[in-house]
C-alpha cells in the first residue's frame, strides 16, 4: 500500500472516529485531523515549460490551468515577464484561465521601477532576483544585499514585496562566513523576503526545515522540484520520484511563514516538460501538511 493511501485512511479513521464521539471528546480528535490538510494552491515556474511558452504561450497557459495550477510564476525572457503581452492583458487571460500570476523572476538592475509599478498594476505580490552566482568575496554577498534593501525600498513604494531566490552556492563558505546568513542578516526584514529553493538547499548538503525554522518569516516563497542522486550527482526529476520529503519540510515551511508553494522542474529525462509538469501537479495535489 502506497503511503499516500495508508495516510488517507489514517486520517479518514480519525475524522470517523472523532464524529462518533460525544461532542465533549470531539475537540482534540477533530484538531489532530485537522492539523492534515492539503495544499489546494499551488503555482508554476513557468522555466519548466520555457520552450511551449516560447512556441504558444497562450495554449500552454491553457494546458497548465487545467492540470491544477491556480498560480503563476513567471519569469524575464526575450518577450519579457509578460511573454510579449501588456502586463493588463497578461492578467485578463490569466483571470479568464482562473489563475493569477503571483511572481516574477527579473533583472533588478534594468528598469526595475517600471517592472514594480506593472507587477503592482495587476496585483502582483513579488518581484524576485533570481541568480547572482558565486563570487570570489564576502563583500560581494553584502553587496548585494544592499542592492536588495534597495530593490525592495522600490517595490514597498508600489505596494508589492521584493524576494531573492537562491540556488546552492550562497550555502558554499566565502572567506569563511556562509553568503545565504549574510544576505539575510544584511537585508532588511521589511524590505526583503526570500523564496527557498528546497532542491538546491538539499543539493547543498543543507536542512531547509533548519533554514525555515532559523529564520521565521523570511521564506514567504518557495520552489518545488524533486532531487534524485546521479553518478554525476544530482538531478530534477518529477515530484515524487526523488529524494525530498516534501510534507516534513512544507509543515515546517508554513508554521514559519511560509505563504507561497512554486513547483519547478529543470531536467526532463524521458519526458516533456508538459507532461512533468501535469504530473508534478498529480503528485502536489497528494501533499499533506
């Protein structure tokens, strides 16, 4: 019997058991059943399925509301964030699909008060900064942590929030200190969030339950992809498939403020990325917190 199943009927039994019970003895049976509940919204990066944006965005767009997405991620490419749209008709197809795109990716450095003020416009709820790479220094990382309460002075003007998303290399020691701590503790808390790239903290050796619970109310967002072990190390594969106990990790994420669940998936062996994204959003549909 799968887990998903045995856990089904664990917490069936108990919310059967807790309505036969004299009201008196209800409480504590329904709050443990309670205390399991699925994640009903849920969103895409749409860099899973870059290339059918590229080729149609509006039938991929289509495909990906009926798979079970309510949210989007999108991110800047050639066409920009709104994949050659105005930003009011992103969100009008969007509204029309029963989807809201909740984030970008973007360059800060490049009109980034214009992106605030169209991400705003639409009700979007970050923009996020997507990559800085390794660096050579320390100062580098507080450098850019100040770029950061900067970006974020300018989306708080506009109403929205600004976020950093990491891969593994800010958990890589630099002159001896850990580049993710000093981007947090150098960034404003007001001003800056950062959305968890759960795959790449496992990637780097690292416990993103320690993470969530080191620093509550910081990872308002995260991203969802499953790590399975290589010969070359280690790849993004389909929800599930991997080694990632997603339900430990995300109860742990949402009582330390975690709001936002983003699935992504980088690498496609003996799959396209649409048909790993419709099975991605099976899998999440089955997660339990």
């Amino acid at each position: 019997m799968s887990t998903n199943r045995r856990n089904f009927l664990k917490y069936s039994s108990f919310a059967a058991l807790g309505l036969s019970l004299p009201l008196a003895g209800k409480s504590s049976m329904i709050e443990e059943f309670a205390r399991y509940k699925s994640i009903a919204t849920f969103g895409l990066q749409l860099w899973t399925v870059q290339v059918d944006m590229a080729a149609n965005a509006k039938d991929t767009l289509k495909k990906v509301a009926a798979d079970g997405y309510k949210l989007i991620e999108s991110f800047e490419g050639p066409k920009g964030m709104f994949w050659g749209w105005k930003n009011t008709e992103f969100k009008k197809y969007m509204d029309d699909l029963g989807m809201n795109i909740v984030s970008s990716h973007c360059d800060i450095y490049k009109d980034f008060d214009r992106k605030a003020a169209e991400a705003a416009e639409i009700g979007m709820k970050y923009l996020i900064c997507p990559w800085k790479g390794p660096q050579k220094s320390i100062a580098d990382f507080k450098r850019f942590a100040d770029d950061f309460n900067k970006a974020g002075e300018t989306c708080k003007k506009h109403g929205i929030r600004f976020a950093y998303h990491n891969h593994d290399y800010p958990f890589v020691k630099v002159d001896g200190e850990v580049p993710q701590v000093v981007m947090m503790n150098n960034t404003d808390k007001d001003l800056v969030d950062f959305e968890m790239d759960i795959y790449w903290v496992v990637a780097a050796g690292e416990d993103p339950k320690a993470w969530f619970a080191k620093y509550p109310n910081r990872f308002r967002l995260c991203h969802i992809k499953d790590l399975a072990r290589t010969a070359k190390g280690h790849e993004s594969v389909q929800l599930g498939k991997g080694t990632i106990d997603f339900p430990s990790i995300l109860k742990v994420g949402v009582a330390n403020g975690l709001k936002y669940f983003i699935v992504e998936q980088e690498a496609f062996t003996g799959t396209t990325p649409m048909e790993s994204a419709e099975a991605d959003a099976k899998y999440f549909k089955t997660v339990s917190i």
